[in-house]
C-alpha cells in the first residue's frame, strides 16, 4: 500500500510539473474563451455574421455572450436597508455606454441596429469604476464603438 501512495505521489508531481501556468486575470487583462477569442469583446467580424443582420444590438449581446448581462446585485447594505441612496435599484446591475460617453441603461441597446456597431467590450465591475468612476454604479458596462461614416 507504502508503494501504490508513493507511485500516486510521484505521478501526480510529474502531472503538475507539465503543466502552464495559468496567467493571473484582471481588470486590464484580456481574457481568451476557448476557440481563442477574447470573451470579454465581441468583433466586426462577429457583428457581421449574416444572421446576425436585422436584429437589435442587445439582441445580438444575448445571442453571443448572455453572460455579459448578468447583474451583480447591490453592493451597499445601507442602500439595500434604508433606501437611502441615490439610484440604489441601478447599484451592480449592468450598464452601457456608446462611444465612452454617458452610461444608459441596457434597453438603450434595442434602438442600435447591429450593422452600426464595429466592436462591443464588456468591462468588469472594477474596469468599469476605473474608466467611469461611480457613474458605473458598482456594475459591469458594455462598452459600444459604432462603425464611423465616411
């Protein structure tokens, strides 16, 4: 039985040693799904895609990475308890924002035909406080770049 735990020990060191090592994630760090995408944007190519053509962009957001939509839920138990706090119901839900301007609220995103749109990055939680301070609300943002005239 001494050999049979020694052999598991010594097979299971060897599987460990081979292994890479994973990259630490953060707020700046582009994450990769497992086709080698990064999650955290979706593309002009994947925009493009002919089925996507006459729907709305949060339809779209659903379609390709729904959980860019989860919400988080409030983060601040005064606000939760005394209702004392300003926009308190929007606190950890997600938010957008077109072309880094003000923040909307999702449904913004269902008068954005999808053929408009050159790139959607989702930023978490911590990003979206950085780029946007408490106007992000404590929640995640979809960041929106429109395709430019011309």
């Amino acid at each position: 039985m001494k050999h049979f735990a020694s052999c598991v020990l010594v097979v299971a060191s060897v599987a460990c040693a081979g292994a890479a090592p994973v990259p630490a994630t953060g707020a700046g760090t582009e994450q990769q799904g497992a086709a080698g995408r990064n999650r955290d944007v979706i593309t002009t190519a994947e925009l493009s895609k002919p089925e996507l053509g006459s729907q709305s962009l949060l339809n779209v957001i659903r379609s390709l990475r729904p959980t860019y939509l989860v919400n988080r839920g409030q983060q601040s138990v005064s606000c939760a308890t005394t209702g004392g706090c300003a926009d308190a119901n929007d606190e950890g839900t997600v938010h957008a924002s077109v072309d880094n301007g003000r923040i909307v609220r999702l449904e913004e995103l269902e008068g954005i035909h999808v053929a408009t749109v050159q790139e959607v990055r989702y930023l978490n939680p911590a990003a979206a406080m950085n780029k946007f301070g408490g106007a992000a609300r404590s929640g995640p943002v979809i960041l929106v770049v429109m395709k430019k005239g011309g």
